[in-house]
C-alpha cells in the first residue's frame, strides 16, 4: 500500500468512524433520551463547515474519530449482536442516503441553502447568549440548554424539509416514550444529519459498501493504531 494510499484510506475511516459516532448518539437518543453533549456539539459544528473538504478541518477534534473507530474494531471484529445488527443497520441505511444526495445536485443546493441561512441565525443566537457578560452560572446554563434546544428544532426542520424528502428512510428503534418527545426527536434528526455528512465526505474520499467490506481489515487496523488515544 502507498502512502498515499495509506492517508487516503485513513480519512476515509475517520469519516466513517465520525458517521457510526453520530448514529451511536442516535441510538442513545432514541432509547434513554440522552447522549454526550460534548461530541453532539462536536457533530454540530462540522455541519456547518462547508467550505471544506479536508478531514482535519471538519473533524479538528479527535474525540470524534476515537468513539467511532471502537465501533468499526467492535463491527467487524467481535460477534454480530443485535446492537451491532441495530448500528449496521443505521450505517447501511444512512449510506444509501449520502450515495443519493450526491447524485441530486437540486437537493445539494437546497439542503447547502438551508445550512447557510442556519449558520447566520447561530452566529446571531452566539452574540446574544455571549456567556461572559452574564456571571450567573445557573442563567448560563439555561440560556445554554434553550440555544442547543433551539438548534436542534432547526436542524430537525432542515432535516425534514431535505433529505426525509428523499426515497430511502431511517427507521429508528427505541423506547416509544423517548420516542416520542419532540427534544429527543429534533436531536435525532439533528444527528443523523451529522451522520450523513460523515458519509458524505466518506463517499467523497473513495468510500463505498464493496470497499467498506472488502477493506474492513485495513479500516481496522488504522482505527487499532489509533488504540493509544482512545
């Protein structure tokens, strides 16, 4: 293998390993209600990195790349559970959305048009919620949770106004109460937004369903090399 090669084949198992740590999310949404605020602030703000195609870029932190990478080492190392079963089958389904998008220009530039006028809307709830002019720690928490609350019911919307539009569907399984709370649903579809976007740009480095299983060795042993930061 070149080195080339080699870099290419390692961006492309940080996209996919960013995309099973947003479905990951979506799965503890979907049957407690919660998830990791840190890595679901991380998954935010890479969809609204646009401009980019570079891994480094839209993925900065590593935290990202080192949840996922246990997932695809877990995938296709250890025995095929109902819960790997349950995260293929997010995989599978979310890949086949990316593929689509990307051969619909019409829907790239709608859901691009979409990010665009999110991203001037956040930069302005940033300015008004600044929390260094507001020394209350219990107001900035709140103020805080109504923001990410506020993000997600956009990104829900954007979700549902774009890619739910499309031919293929996820379907999520989880407990019916958590199910169905309007916060846990907008979060869900916010991630699996993010989840997309991994996928996205995983496709754009060369990623496919054949390649994903007749190159699963190499992706694991990037992700074990990664071992030392997990």
């Amino acid at each position: 293998m070149s080195k080339n090669n080699f870099h290419s084949r390692a961006y492309q198992a940080q996209a996919l390993a960013v995309a099973l740590t947003a479905l990951e999310q979506v799965h503890l949404l979907a049957t407690t209600g919660r998830c990791d605020n840190e890595i679901k602030s991380q998954l935010f703000d890479s969809i609204l990195v646009t401009d980019s195609d570079h891994p480094n870029e839209i993925y900065p932190d590593s935290k990202l790349f080192n949840s996922g990478a246990k997932q695809i080492i877990q995938l296709f190392t250890e025995v095929f559970d109902n819960d790997n079963r349950q995260r293929i089958g997010y995989l599978v389904a979310a890949n086949r959305i990316a593929k689509y998008l990307l051969s619909d220009k019409t829907m790239q530039n709608k859901l691009q048009s979409e990010i665009a006028r999110f991203k001037q809307k956040a930069a302005i709830e940033w300015n008004n919620n600044d929390s260094s002019s507001n020394p209350n720690d219990s107001i900035v928490e709140q103020d805080t949770i109504a923001v990410t609350e506020n993000r997600d019911k956009d990104l829900s919307l954007i979700y549902e106004n774009t890619l739910s539009t499309l031919p293929y569907r996820i379907n999520i399984h989880g407990s019916q109460s958590q199910l169905e709370r309007d916060s846990v649903r907008n979060s869900v579809r916010a991630q699996l937004l993010a989840a997309i976007r991994a996928l996205v740009l995983w496709r754009q480095l060369g990623g496919n369903a054949l390649q994903l299983f007749l190159k699963r060795e190499s992706y694991v042993g990037i992700c074990r090399q990664a071992g030392a930061n997990f």
